[in-house]
C-alpha cells in the first residue's frame, strides 16, 4: 500500500517543522553555551550578589553540616537551587560558578525553542516566529542573565513553555495539553513568584476555550500548577513555623524594606503611586530591550492583539505583576537617570522582551508571504542594532548593574579570602550568617560543611546565644555587628577569647571583619 500525496505531504511538512525546532534549540544552545564561556572567560560569572547567593545555596543543601530541604531557607524559591545542586557538590563547579550556569543556559534554550514554537503556531509563520525568537535570544542583557547562576532564564522557560502549550489546548482542547501546561506552570511557581501572579489567569483562559470539557481542563491544571505554591507554603510551616514566613518573616523583601524605612530611609520610587510605578517599569524594559525593539512593542501589541489577542495579554502579565509589585509590596526599581540615580532589580524589564517578540512575530506575519522573510529580518536586525552600534558591556545595562553594585563586595570577599586560605586548617571551623560572607569560603576553597551557619539550625543559634558554652569554632567571620561578631566580642577576655586579627571596610557595602581564637 502506498502512501497518498496528501499524506507524504503532511509526513514531510512534520518533519521539517521538527527539523526546524531541532535547528532553532541547537542554534540556542551554542549562543548560550558561547556567550557563558565568554562571560566566564572575563570573570564576570559572580558579579551579581544574588548569583553568589544561588550558587551558595545550592552548595550548601549538599554540603552542610545539616544537609537537607531545609537548606533551601525561606526567600528564593527552590528550584533554581535543586536543580544546580548536584553540580554543586563538585568543588571545580562550585568555585567557578559554573554549577548554576549550566542549569541557566539550558533554560535559555528551553525558552527559545518554546517561544518559537509558540510564535510559529500563533502566527502561521516560521519566519515570523524566526523574527520573534531572534529578538529575544539576541538581546545581551538576556544573554548576561543566562550566563550566570540567575533564576530570570528558568522563570521565562517556563513562561514559554505555558504559552506554547495554551496555544495548544486553544487548538487541540485536549487534557494533555492542558496537564504539559500545568508542568510548566508548577516548575514555574518553583522559580520566581510572578508565576504565581499568572496561574489564575492560565486557568480562567483553559475555562473559557475548553469547550465540552473546560471544567476538568481547568481543574487538571490547577492541580498540577498549584501543587507549586502549595509546596511552599508546606514547606515555610514544616521547617520555620509560618507558611507565609517568606512573605513577612524576617528576611522578607517586606520586612527588610520596613527596617530600612524605620531607619530614615526614603520610600522607594512607586511605593503607593501607580505613575510612578509604571514609570519605573517602563524605563527598565526599555533599558533591557533597546530603544528600537521598546518602541516596536505598541505596533507589535497592535498586531498582536489583531491575530491573537489572548497571547499578546499573556505577556502582559508578568510585567503588569512587576508595576503591581512596585505599588503594593517594597519592591525597588532604581535605573541611572531617575531618582535615586543608581542601579538595583533592573532586569525585572527582562520579561517585556516576551512581549516584544510576541509583537515582532506579529508585524512580520503581517508582511505579504513572498516578502515574509525579509520583513522578519528588517525586524530582528532593528532590535539588535543598539547592541550592534554599541558592542560593549557597558551598555548592557543588566551588566553594568552587577558590576557597579559588586565592586566592593568582590573585592573584600577576595581580600578575606587571601587571608584566610593559608591559615585556616580543615576541620578547626567558621562561624559565619551565611549571606555575601560565603563568598570568602568558596573563593577560599573551604568547603561550605567546615561553617556552622545560620541554616545549621540549633547549633548556630546555641553559638551566637551562649558562646562561652557552645562556641567552638576557631574562626568567626562576620560583618560588623551581626550576631557573629556580636557572639565574639563576647569573649575578648579569659583563657579562650577571640581576636579580630583582620578588619575590611568600604563606604558602600558592609564591611568585614575576622575574628580568631586565642587559646582553647
């Protein structure tokens, strides 16, 4: 029996579209991989603080003196830790800070690959949704962000992958797809909280285009993506006596903005102002995307919003949770050229390149088929040429905020470290909180386990409290005045007293200070 025309054609056009897939994730993969070898190359894998303390924390749930999920703490969500951990446990990995960039470039390229084919099946056209992806994977700031142990790459994979599979379901009403959504909404309630933002929205969408069968569709979603959240909430109870201790416990982005404001500082830029809020938002999507692809976002949405208007809102949520944030919950945006004139969170613009290129995708379908494929790349080369016109690290403005915001803390934590490294014997101990000060052990090559730490528990706690009975440790390693050199100073005086034998100091970051035992 032979195959019909109809069926060879259709046989043929699969396989190119999967030919074309597979081109794009390689395509991604070897950006990716190239770009992070770069970065690393010029030493700027660690520059962020928040890179460092991914990175730690995925070292540290598999080398502790109290290993375990309770490691995990109570602020960053866990699967960007869970997933670097393995690697982690490798000293090579972990001191390189590679262990948390290979699990970000893998994202990228999961990001792309489902951003085309959701663009491809939204839009009709492999070059459309071609001019789309391009404008996503080619913008440096992006490329900066997977190339180093940050959650955004993860986050925006699974953004992508929801969206794939809705345009999906939206075709195909089929619980498969439904439950493939909810996968990639449940990894992504693990990795940043604005996915939390978005699960309400995916599950009245499922509702509303499920058809004879848009209740189970929805409550199969809702099961497999709430499970995220739920964990969590688990999780903050079992181990620290509040599930929503990452909310208002004491190292919550609320409760930190709170001392701050108790102390005479200012309120942040939209804190209770809408205006202000969007304003913020705005200027670090532009600053993220590029001028030319930012103000290609209204004709875009335009576009989009005329052939598939419910996509187009999807990526609107993300930053409307963003504006959302700033307003109602402590969240800072600080970009250069408005008040406080400095830089701090301004890759939250990052997820406005979803909508861009969902927008990019759209004016190139727009363009006669014959012309389709120049017009798509008439759009990628307008939303690269910032970057081409201005090749240089400097200008990406993701880079230029961890290098400027690190100066200081790199330098000191290298400081620490030289002193440290030759005189610190394996198994004598380090009393430290965690935090930016488990940067001298990694530079230092100390295994996170020779640290008693605030995550240890009851030993740490026992330490700082009563350290003439339970402080063992030979070494203290501390910033001025946290509960470390708190617990040190303590015991200056008698037969086994502490000595602050190193002291580093900046006007611009915490100091700090080492302190070593004296006696026995």
């Amino acid at each position: 029996m032979t195959l019909s025309a109809a069926t060879r054609n259709s046989a043929s056009s699969r396989l190119s579209r999967v030919a074309a897939a597979l081109a794009v994730m390689l395509a991604l993969a070897l950006l990716g991989g190239s770009v992070a070898a770069w970065v690393r190359a010029n030493g700027w894998t660690l520059y962020y603080g928040d890179a460092e303390a991914h990175l730690n924390i995925a070292r540290r749930l598999v080398d502790s003196r109290t290993s375990g999920l309770h490691q995990i703490g109570t602020v960053w969500l866990p699967l960007p830790h869970l997933l670097a951990a393995p690697l982690a446990r490798r000293d090579d990995l972990w001191q390189s800070g590679m262990a948390g960039v290979i699990p970000s470039v893998a994202a990228f390229t999961l990001a792309g690959v489902f951003l085309f084919l959701a663009l491809r099946r939204l839009s009709g056209s492999a070059a459309a949704a071609l001019a789309g992806t391009a404008a996503l994977a080619l913008n440096p700031n992006l490329l900066y962000l997977q190339s180093v142990p940050m959650t955004e790459p993860l986050a925006l994979a699974c953004l992508c992958g929801l969206l794939y599979f809705l345009a999906r379901f939206h075709d195909s009403r089929s619980a498969a797809d439904a439950a493939l959504a909810g996968l990639c909404a449940l990894a992504g309630t693990l990795a940043r909280y604005e996915l939390w933002f978005v699960l309400p929205f995916a599950a009245l969408y499922l509702l509303a285009r499920g058809g004879a069968r848009r209740w189970s569709s929805a409550a199969l979603f809702s099961a497999i993506a709430g499970a995220g959240p739920l964990w969590w909430l688990a999780h903050n109870w079992y181990f620290f006596g509040d599930p929503l201790e990452f909310w208002r416990g004491e190292w919550s982005a609320r409760a930190i903005y709170q001392r701050s404001l108790d102390r005479g500082m200012a309120r942040y830029p939209g804190d209770g102002d809408w205006s202000q809020a969007a304003r913020y938002y705005l200027e670090a999507a532009r600053l993220c995307c590029g001028a030319p692809l930012f103000w290609l976002s209204p004709a875009g949405l335009a576009a989009a919003v005329k052939r598939y208007w419910a996509a187009a809102a999807f990526t609107l949520l993300v930053p409307a949770f963003y504006v959302l944030s700033l307003h109602s919950s402590g969240t800072p945006i600080f970009v250069p050229h408005l008040w406080p004139f400095s830089y701090y969170n301004t890759r939250y613009g990052i997820p406005w390149l979803l909508t861009a290129a969902s927008g990019c995708a759209a004016l190139a379908a727009l363009a006669p088929r014959r012309w389709r494929a120049w017009a798509a790349l008439a759009i990628a080369a307008a939303a690269v040429s910032p970057w081409l016109m201005k090749p240089r690290p400097d200008a990406w403005i993701c880079w230029k905020e961890s290098e400027v915001n690190s100066v200081s803390r790199r330098r000191m934590a290298a400081e620490a470290a030289a002193y440290l490294a030759p005189r610190y014997r394996p198994g004598s101990g380090i009393l430290l909180s965690f935090g930016d000060l488990t940067a001298v052990l990694r530079h230092a090559g100390i295994p996170v386990r020779e640290s008693l730490h605030v995550d240890d528990g009851l030993g740490f706690h026992a330490a700082v409290a009563r350290p003439d009975l339970f402080l063992r440790e030979e070494w203290v390693l501390c910033s001025p005045g946290d509960r470390a050199c708190r617990a040190a100073a303590r015991l200056q005086l008698g037969p086994r007293r502490y000595e602050c034998v190193r002291i580093l100091a900046a006007k611009d970051a915490p100091g700090i200070e080492i302190w070593r035992r004296i006696g026995q």
